[in-house]
C-alpha cells in the first residue's frame, strides 16, 4: 500500500472493511467521515477520539499494508492537504497546537520541514537549475497569492546579480501580459504550495507552450506545478494550521542565490560597494557614527 497512490486510499479502506475487527471498523468510519482532521491525529488520539486502544489504531494501518501509522498518517496528509478550506484549517490549528504553546509547536514543525526537505531535495536538479538560471536569456519568477512573498524575496536577490530577471506578478497589466515575450530561449520559475495558485498552474503550462525551460519550486513531485516543470525542487511545508509554513521553500531559494552568487563574486561586489555608497547617501538604513 506504501507504494500505491495516495488517491487510493479511501477506496482501500472501503474494499477492506467487511473483513475488519470491531474496533478496526470504528477507525476506518472516523476516518471515512472525518480524514481531514483524522489526518493530523495522533494514534493515541484517535484512539480515544473513536473509543479503541492505540494498538487498534497501529493494527489497522497494518492491516491497510501500511508499516506502522505514521506511514497511514502521512498518507492521509498527501491526500487532504490540497483539499483543505482556510475554515478547515482553522479547525485543525486548535488540535496542532492543544500539547505545546504556538511558538515551540511552529517552530518544531518548521524544523522537520527543513529536515525532510534536505532528505528529499535531489543535488543534481539544483546544480542543474543553476546552470539554466545562467543560460536562460531572461528569468521569469512568478509565485502568487501566498508565495508571492518568497517569489519577490528571490527577484530582489536575482536582479542584484543578473540583470534579466523578472518578477511577474498581479498588477495593471495581466500575468500573461507580462509573459508576452516569452521564448524558449528563457527560463520561467514557478513557485507554488498547497493550496495551488491556478494562475501559477497556468502560467508554467504557458511557458511549456512557448518552450521555454520551467523550474518548479513546489511541495511534491504530484504537485500540478512539478507536472509542468523540466526541473522540480522539492520543498517540504506541512502546516497543520491556517498559515503556509514557507521556512523551507525560502531556506531553498536563500541555497539558490548563493549558489548563483558565488559564480558571480567580483560582480557582487562591485554592485554591493556602489550600493552601499548610495545607501550611505540617501540614508536608506541607519548608520551608526563610529567614534
């Protein structure tokens, strides 16, 4: 079952329950009616939740073919996270934060979401997305809605360093106004997560048409932008709440512009020390005197 699409599931579930215990009839219920907030549980919890032992619960992803519940949970996750309203998650905020106090269980989620992005993000892909970042004649970045934030964060760093970056984005002019002129001689970034911006989805199936090269920054390789995209950059934002957890998507885009900004040394500094001088000029930041 581990190996099988998550979209089965629920039809797995449904196949196996004439032959299940009791109590293992009582879980997969919950789970039918309830997957979204079922997803997020504990096994202790929906142990108690359904009124079975955590053991029943750990024997049923078993029975489901599953390892251990963990691997049924994560399942359940795959399945719900692009389906889930902002009033669902809303919901489920209350349970992810019952244990511990807001600040320890976000930043603790944070940090998995770093961790098993470092397990999964493939090296070559990101040495390979670098190397089109230099070939492309121009870059386009386009991350809307949620994403825009980290979408601008890396057209800042990418025009201090280039000089044909774009950042496409809501505006006077629509987004495929802003893409007219797109080849395939150009490279289009695409930054999306649950749940998807559908102007992004489109905006990366223009580009395919136009033949440029696409790079998916996404949570998945199922994810509707990494189906569009050469190259995918997988970046893990599980968030059992209403707010997108984009730690990890920005700790990948920060390794980008370093790594394209290490290639580019002496052009960096050049820029940075007339920067600097401007700033000095026209008081941008706060300069301490040195005494």
């Amino acid at each position: 079952m581990e190996n099988v699409d998550n979209q089965d599931l629920i039809r797995t579930i449904q196949v196996k329950f004439p032959r299940l215990s009791k109590g293992q009839k009582l879980i997969a219920e919950y789970i039918l009616k309830h997957y979204d907030k079922a997803a997020f549980m504990t096994a202790a919890k929906l142990g108690v939740s359904v009124g079975v032992s955590e053991s029943t619960v750990v024997r049923f992803a078993n029975e489901l073919g599953f390892s251990g519940y963990p691997k049924l949970q994560k399942s359940l996750q795959e399945l719900i996270k692009n389906k889930l309203t902002t009033v669902q998650r809303i919901e489920l905020s209350n349970d992810f934060v019952s244990q511990e106090s807001p600040l320890k269980s976000v930043l603790k989620s944070d940090m998995e979401n770093i961790r098993a992005t470092l397990e999964k993000i493939n090296h070559k892909t990101f040495d390979d997305v670098i190397a089109n970042i230099f070939k492309a004649k121009k870059i386009y970045i386009i991350g809307l809605r949620s994403s825009t934030a980290i979408a601008d964060f890396l057209g800042f760093y990418l025009n201090l360093i280039l000089d044909n970056v774009k950042v496409v984005g809501y505006g006077i002019s629509d987004i495929f106004e802003q893409m007219i002129n797109l080849t395939g001689d150009d490279l289009v970034i695409g930054i999306g997560f649950p749940r998807y911006a559908v102007r992004t989805i489109e905006s990366l199936t223009f580009a395919k048409s136009r033949d440029a090269k696409v790079v998916a920054i996404t949570d998945s390789l199922l994810s509707p932008l990494a189906a569009r995209a050469d190259y995918t950059l997988i970046a893990q934002s599980n968030m059992a709440s209403f707010v997108d957890s984009l730690v990890a998507p920005l700790s990948v885009i920060n390794a980008l512009i370093v790594a394209v900004g290490m290639q580019e040394k002496d052009k960096i500094s050049s820029t940075f020390s007339d920067l600097e001088d401007i700033w000095k000029e026209y008081q941008v930041y706060s300069f301490r005197e040195q005494n």
